[in-house]
C-alpha cells in the first residue's frame, strides 16, 4: 500500500474509556470512543490492569469491523504509552523489553500501560510493527523538582505528556511563535489531573497522580500523618490502600461515581454535596497552577485548559476566575493525543525520525538513584500517572 493512503491504527486505552481512531496522512478517517462502565470494570478491580487486555480487545477489534476494517489494512499500530521507567520525547518500537517493563508494572497500575500491549496485539495479527510516542513516562524536569522533603524518596515525573504537550505546541503555533520561545501552564483535566510548567520547549514541573488536585478517582494530596495511621490501622492491605487513592479516590470516593456527566447532573438538581466537592477540586487544580506561575517566576504567557472535563462550561468558568490574572486563558477540549500518536508513527515512516526502543543498560542505571544526601534508594515506587 503506499505511504500516502497508509492507514494507521491508533488505541488510546483510558481509564474509563478506550479511544480508536484510523488515520492517513491526510487525518482521521475514523475516530470511536468504546465507553467502560462502572459495572463493566467492577470484575477487574484489585487485578492487575494487563487483565482486561482480552476485555478491551474484543471491544476494540467490533468496533474496527463495524467500521469495515480489516487487520490486513493498517501499516503500524500505535497504542498511548503507559508508566516506563524515565524516557526522552520521541517514538518508541514495542518489544519484549518494554512488554516486559508493562507487565511487571514497576511504576504502577494504570490504563495506560494497556496501550502497547494491545498495540503488540493487533500489529502481530497485521504483520506489521507497534509503537508508543511520549509515553506518560517521558521526563523533562529541571532537577529541583525532584527534591521531595525527604532523602527517603524522590518525586518523578509522570503526567500527560502526549497531550500536555500537543496542546503546547499548538497554541505556540497559533501565536506564530515557536514552542522553545514561550513559557505556558496547560491544565490537562482527563480521568486524572496534570498541571505542568513549560519553558524552553520543556516541560520543567508539573504535580504526579499522588500528588496535587483531586481528579475523578485519584486522591491527589493527603494528609500525611492522617495516611500514615490509616495504613498502619490493620484496616486495609496495601492493595486496598493503593485501589482507594487511586482508582476510588477523589470525586468518586465522595460522590459514589466516576460519571462525570453525572456529578454536573446532581449540582445541576441542586445536590449541595456534589457542588461542594466539585468547588474543591476546581479550588485544588486553581492552587496547583497558581504554583506553576511561581515555577516560571510570574512569567506566562497562556494557560491552557484541556482534557476531557474541559469542554465543561462550568469548569471553565471556574477556572477562569481562579487563573485569568496569570495569563490569557485558552481551552481545548478534549485532546489532541489521537493525532499525535498517528503523527509521531508516519514520523518515523516518512523517514523524519528514527524510532527509539528501551535500552536494558538504562534500565538497570534507572534502578537505582541518588537522592539529595547521595544515598541510594529504589525508584521502583515512583509517584503514579495521573
């Protein structure tokens, strides 16, 4: 087939949600969204996140045939990619080393990690080769970000890299300017809540799935000494604990739901719960990019609101009256990181890039770091994606 009529597979596994698309050159050609219900997640909680492989699978390869596609039809595959140890930007082959870092899941359980795996899937069953592009693991951090207040652990960089940083370029391009020359905070609002500092075409700060805002089933910060006794408490397993803070926290532990149509329909019917813990989260994700403006010294040149909770009018108006003395306000909704996981794949099929695989020497060096009094320390439980 050629290269200009090439079509490629595209898998965007979220946490409640797996997103499809086909793409050309030229675009999409088709775009789906499988949604996952409650009900339909409930046999999988406390497992392993790679166990709904065959679950999503089957949802994805219906859809593709309702569609009138083919296996034989796609010249890659290209799936979101999931918590790798730290990577440069770029475009990553799927092989046995990465499959193997997904399934031993050293730096968490999370949707994500089912993106190359079921890119590896269905590019076997085409013949052809998988790929990731700025995996959530990608690290841009200028190294006082890492400095966590204790030399017993680290903070890391996990956040929504792909998007965040589409969204990025985007708006430097709509401004004529180039992304290296602007200094932005992008507020990505999906299932979980990235809100990062960009200077020199970087991305030099942002909060982590443990850490910052509360999103729709992520804690965000806890109180520390609160969460210290609760683990020690003989109430939960540490499992239990990791599936509450993450999986079952945020507005899903207050309100009962990860729907987050469902908690606008409650405040809309006057439920002052929903509204309360809604107000909050907006309250916490305003605090985490007022501290981006700090990290680039009061010098921004646009806040970006996207992800899927921003094509709420209700957010955005909140937000906007938190964060409009910072910088002009620009909102894209949803997110871009279909095309630009197609777009890093016909990168790399054009000849324009080099794709790049995990190295197992620079996994054995990410196995251990140093911290701040140069002691070594496991980085094995790194802060979870948001």
């Amino acid at each position: 087939m050629p290269l200009g009529r090439g079509r490629i597979l595209v898998i965007n596994p979220g946490s409640t949600s797996t997103k499809l698309g086909v793409y050309t050159k030229n675009g999409a050609e088709f775009v789906h969204t499988v949604r996952h219900t409650d009900e339909d997640l409930a046999q999988f909680r406390g497992r392993p996140v790679l166990d709904q492989l065959d679950y999503r699978a089957v949802q994805i390869r219906s859809e593709l045939q309702k569609a009138g596609y083919g296996a034989g039809e796609f010249q890659a595959i290209v799936g979101r990619g999931g918590l790798l140890p730290p990577v440069a930007s770029g475009t990553y082959l799927v092989d046995d080393v990465m499959l193997e870092q997904l399934r031993l899941a050293r730096r968490g359980e999370h949707a994500s990690n089912l993106g190359a795996v079921l890119a590896h899937l269905f590019a076997k069953a085409a013949g052809v080769k998988a790929y990731v592009v700025d995996p959530v693991s990608v690290d841009e951090w200028q190294e006082c970000a890492r400095i966590s207040g204790s030399a017993l652990m680290q903070r890391s960089c996990l956040s929504h890299a792909l998007n965040t940083k589409a969204v990025a370029r985007r708006f430097a391009r709509e401004q004529d300017r180039e992304y290296r020359e602007m200094r932005m905070i992008v507020v990505h609002m999906g299932s979980g809540i990235s809100v990062s500092a960009h200077r020199d075409g970087q991305m030099i700060d942002s909060n982590t799935g443990e850490e910052g805002p509360f999103g729709i089933d992520r804690s965000g910060s806890l109180p520390v000494q609160q969460l210290i006794k609760i683990c020690f408490s003989g109430v939960y397993t540490q499992n239990q604990l990791n599936q509450l803070v993450f999986g079952d926290g945020g507005l899903s532990s207050y309100l009962g739901t990860k729907d987050f149509i469902e908690v606008e329909r409650r405040i809309d019917a006057g439920e002052e719960q929903a509204a309360a813990v809604f107000g909050a989260m907006v309250y916490q994700i305003a605090k985490e990019a007022g501290a981006m403006a700090a990290v680039l010294r009061g010098k921004v040149d646009g806040v970006l609101l996207t992800g899927g909770m921003a094509h709420s009018k209700r957010i955005v108006s909140l937000l906007s009256e938190y964060l409009e003395w910072i910088a002009p306000i620009k909102v894209y909704p949803g997110e871009d990181e279909l095309q630009s996981l197609s777009d890093g794949v016909f990168r790399v099929l054009c000849g324009e890039e080099q794709p790049k695989t995990l190295q197992l020497e620079s996994l054995a060096s990410n196995a251990l770091t140093m911290n701040a009094r140069g002691n070594k320390v496991r980085a094995d439980s790194s802060p979870r994606e948001p």
